[in-house]
C-alpha cells in the first residue's frame, strides 16, 4: 500500500528529472494516455513515469475506491455529516432502480424527469405561454449549482440552443438582475426559481424583485414563476403552482444537480432531445467509471494526475484551460465543484487531513489566457500543472482555418511548458539579433523557459451535447475519487456556512440600528465608514 511519505519521497527523487527526458522512450505518448468513446486522455506531458504510476494506482486500491464507488451509485449514505446518499448519477441513468432507505427511487425521477420534458416541450412550442404570449426569455435565479451548472451549460451547447433566450441571475448586488431584466418583457418572460433549499438570501431577495418586477406589468405573477426545489412547502408558499414546481431529493447534490430540475433552463434551451443526449454522454462515463480497470479509468486517472501533482509535489494550483470557446465558463463551475466539494482540513472522522486539501482551480479559455496570464506559467518561479481541454472540430464549418489555429496554439502551449527553452537557445537566438557582451547575457537571461511544466490534454471530436455530458461526468468522478483518496467528505459544504451567519448578524450595524458590539475594530470601522458614505 502506498503512504503519502512514499508518494513524496518519490516527488522528491524525480524533481529535478526534465519531463521530456522520458519521452526517449518511443511510445511513452500512447502509453501514457487512455481512451474511452470520444475522449483521448493525454497525460504523458507530465512526470509520472511507470513507477510513480504504479504507486499512484496503490494509492487509490489502497483507499477502498472500489468499495466507495459502489456504496455511492448503491445509494449508501456516504455523505455522512448530512445523513444523505450522493446519487446525482440517477438523474442520467433513468432504467433500473436504485434503494435509499428500501425505497426504489427511479419511479419518481423518471416522473419529474417527464414533466420536464412536457414544460419544457411547452415552453418551447407556445402551449404554456406568458400573459402577453409566446415565452420569449427565461430568467433562472438560482446561486452556486443552482446557476452555474446550467449557466455554464446553456454557453457550452449554444449551437443546439433552439429555444428562448436564457438569462442567468445570481448575484445579491442589485446590479445583476437589474442589468438582465432591463429590456425584457414582463409579460413574455418565465421565471425560474433555482434553489434546492428554498431558503439561499441571495436567490430569495432576487425571486422577490423578480416577482415585483412581473407584478407591475402581469396580472397574475406567479402563473408566470416556476420552482425547481426539495421544499415543495416553501414553493407553494411564494406562490407558485405545484404544476410548474419540479422537486428532487436531497441525495442530489446543490453542484452535482444539473442533470435533474436544476437543469430546466438548459431543457427549454436546447430542448429535451438534446438535454437527453448530454444525460447519454454522462451516463456513459458513469458506466466506464464503473467498469474500466483504474489504470485505463478516465476519471481515475485525472484524480491520480491531480494528487501527484498537489500532495506529492507540492503545486498548490491547477489550471484549467479549454482551448473551446464555449467551455468559458467551466474553470467556474470547477471552481465550486471542486473546491466547495474537496476544500476540506479534516478527513470523515474529524481528524486533520495529513496532506494538503484539493488544489485552487482557475481558468479562463484559449487563447485569451496567452495573452493575460501565460506568462507566469511559463516563467513564474511556481509550477502550475495546467489542464488542456481540446475539440478537434469546431461547430463552424466555414471557420474551420480560425479552429486549426486554436488547435495549433494548444498543442504549442503544452509543447512550449514541456520543452522550455534554455540559455544557450535564448543566447544563440539572441546572438543571431545581433547581441553581444553583457547586455547579450542580460537579454538572453529574460527569454529562457526553464521548461519541465506538467500538462494533460482531454481531446474530444467536437463539443455535443453526449461529450459535453460525458466532460461533466468525468470531472464529478475525477473529485469523488480524490476526495475518497485523502479520505474527506467531498458532499457537504459547512465552509460556506460561517459567512452567511455573520452577514445576517451585519445587517442591522449597516442600517445603523446596532453600534456593532462584539465586532473586531476594523469591521466595525468599515460598517461606520459605509454609513457615512451612504449618507446614514
Ligand atoms: O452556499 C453554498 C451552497 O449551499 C451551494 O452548495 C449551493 O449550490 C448553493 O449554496 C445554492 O443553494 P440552494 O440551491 O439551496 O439555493
């Protein structure tokens, strides 16, 4: 069985061995990588050689993953500080049956998963209209998984988006639902209400400006209100018809839920077919998950790569980088899914993680972070292993020159943080300008690359609803199976909780009708600056 002091001990023995050393060896490409359906799974740019490999895979059959995964898709209750089974996988794999508590829970997601369908069909062909006609744009307010699963998915299958436009409300800041419900129309609009809970501030005080904003134009507002929520008693409350209520069950994780209710606006986008054919691709990397030895298991394999590189060699950091437009704003929805879920300091049974916590994931797509922060990847004094995400073909045949060179400057980034450029490349080049004596030795110094940087390349044919669904998937398994290798709980989330108290407890100081006691010095001084400044 491999220990963590193994694992660092072997970071340490091959720190200073060059990434592109290893690939002396011919077939280090394909013997580094693995396949399943339409993904290539690239991580020979890295410096994982066959044993880190075989320790890495000791690792996780030392961990009990097996065990682990099927005590989640079994429907155990593995999220054990909130009592719950995690079955987000039931939402996409909608045969069979599978027991919580004795009780086949498939009837009733394949039921709510119907009415989807059925409003959603509606939505999309006028049978369900607003008071003024024909639903033109829908609006979700929702907060974390309930907006940016779907926020994020609505951008990443714009080619198949056939149906009203969709708005995405988040933010408490007045700004954000201001901004997006100026210019629409009352009237042709349909308001999605987007919270497991019911209760989330943020999501509320908007859904109540959103109810006065419909109110002032539309007769009855809630007919044109839909939930999606496990509290049907606070739906009906708001005032909103059970018949456009979609509810779920609190084994469905607030950023695991897109594949249910949560993913509505999605449905009415892109219609139901389309949404099916992403619960296809997810199901399938489900059953691939299930069933591939882990060392060809996709998901396996990204955890392994991502624990080499944070609690064995120390990168604090992971970026992640589709080279695909339409994947802008997967670093966020990673951000949550990864850092709400594997953020963790103490394992399942409350004692201190011996390793650090899951890695501080961030992006942007492209080639727009070449030219913003590439530089400190390529030169910093910090690694960042770096995640490409790559689609071979874009969905615009006649752009298809623009979509080569996408493709071209991935495969040189990965290319360029490998390979580096050493002093002698950048004095020789430098040399060839014209550059001598000192001030060639100066220039020469700021263009070398030390090289070495770990990448991994996810390819895929083309960003359809199936790959997109099977991208998702493989990124929810890849956190599940590093949360059960350094033993945490990735399904509760008690570190968003501190926060959210304490902002209720400043609301009267803001209003001035407290002085703040019991409030650290420089809260309170900010709370009575803020006052002055509005004028209070
Ligand atoms: O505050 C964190 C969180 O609980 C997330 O886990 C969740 O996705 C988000 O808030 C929104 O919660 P809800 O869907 O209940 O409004």
């Amino acid at each position: 069985m491999t220990s963590w002091t193994d694992l660092k001990d072997r970071a340490a023995a091959v720190a200073t061995r060059r990434i592109a050393e290893l690939f002396e060896k011919d077939n280090r490409a394909p013997e580094f990588s693995a396949e399943f359906g339409p993904f290539l799974f690239d991580y020979s740019k890295t410096n994982i050689d066959e044993g880190t490999r075989d320790l890495l895979l000791a690792l996780a059959e030392g961990s009990g993953l097996a065990a682990k995964r099927a005590a989640m898709f079994g429907g155990a209750k593995i999220n054990e500080t909130e009592g719950r089974a995690v079955l987000h996988t039931a939402l996409r794999n909608l045969d069979g049956s599978v027991l919580v508590d004795g009780q086949d829970v498939m009837p009733e997601v394949r039921a709510t998963h119907a009415r989807m369908a059925q409003f959603a069909r509606a939505v999309r062909a006028g049978g369900y209209t607003g008071q003024g006609g024909k639903i033109t744009d829908v609006v979700n307010i929702g907060i974390g998984g309930s907006d940016l699963g779907p926020a994020m998915a609505t951008l990443a299958l714009a080619p198949y988006h056939d149906g009203p436009r969709c708005h995405f409300v988040s933010n408490v800041d007045g700004a954000h639902i201001h901004d997006v419900l100026k210019g629409l129309d009352p009237a042709t609009t349909l308001v999605i209400v987007a919270s497991k809970t019911f209760t989330t501030i943020e999501t509320m005080t908007n859904a109540a400006t959103a109810k006065a904003w419909m109110a002032r134009d539309v007769a009855d507002p809630g007919a044109q209100f839909a939930a999606l929520s496990t509290a049907a008693d606070l739906t009906a409350a708001f005032g909103i018809d059970a018949s456009r209520v979609f509810g779920f069950a609190d084994w469905v994780g607030g950023r695991y839920s897109m594949w249910g209710p949560i993913g509505l606006s999605l449905m009415i986008a892109i219609g139901p077919e389309d949404f099916d054919a992403m619960l296809k691709g997810a199901a399938a990397m489900d059953a691939h998950f299930r069933e591939a030895p882990f060392a060809q298991n996709l998901p396996v394999l990204l955890a392994l790569v991502g624990i080499w590189h944070n609690q064995g060699c120390g990168h604090a950091t992971r970026a992640v980088l589709p080279y695909d437009q339409r994947l802008a704003r997967l670093p966020a929805y990673l951000q949550q899914l990864e850092m709400e879920s594997n953020g963790k300091r103490v394992s399942m049974d409350g004692a201190d993680l011996a390793v650090d916590s899951g890695p501080v994931v961030w992006g942007e797509p492209g080639t727009n972070g070449q030219h913003a922060f590439y530089q400190l990847i390529h030169q910093g004094t910090r690694i960042v292993p770096c995640e490409f995400l790559l689609a071979a073909e874009g969905h615009e045949p006649d752009l298809a020159h623009q979509h080569l060179l996408l493709v071209a400057n991935c495969l040189a980034q990965s290319e360029a943080l490998m390979r580096g450029r050493s002093l002698e490349e950048a004095t020789a080049i430098m040399t060839q300008k014209g550059l001598s004596g000192a001030e060639l030795e100066r220039q020469a110094r700021h263009r070398v690359f030390p090289g070495s940087r770990p990448s991994t390349t996810l390819l895929y044919p083309k960003l359809t609803p199936e790959v997109f669904g099977g991208i998702i998937a493989l990124y929810e398994h890849r956190v599940f199976v590093e949360g059960v290798i350094l033993g945490i709980n990735s399904f509760d989330q008690w570190g968003v909780e501190l926060g959210k108290e304490l902002a209720l407890a400043l609301a009267p100081v803001l209003e001035g009708r407290s002085e703040g006691a019991g409030k650290d010095g420089s809260t309170r001084a900010l709370a009575s600056r803020i006052r002055a400044l509005r004028g209070m």
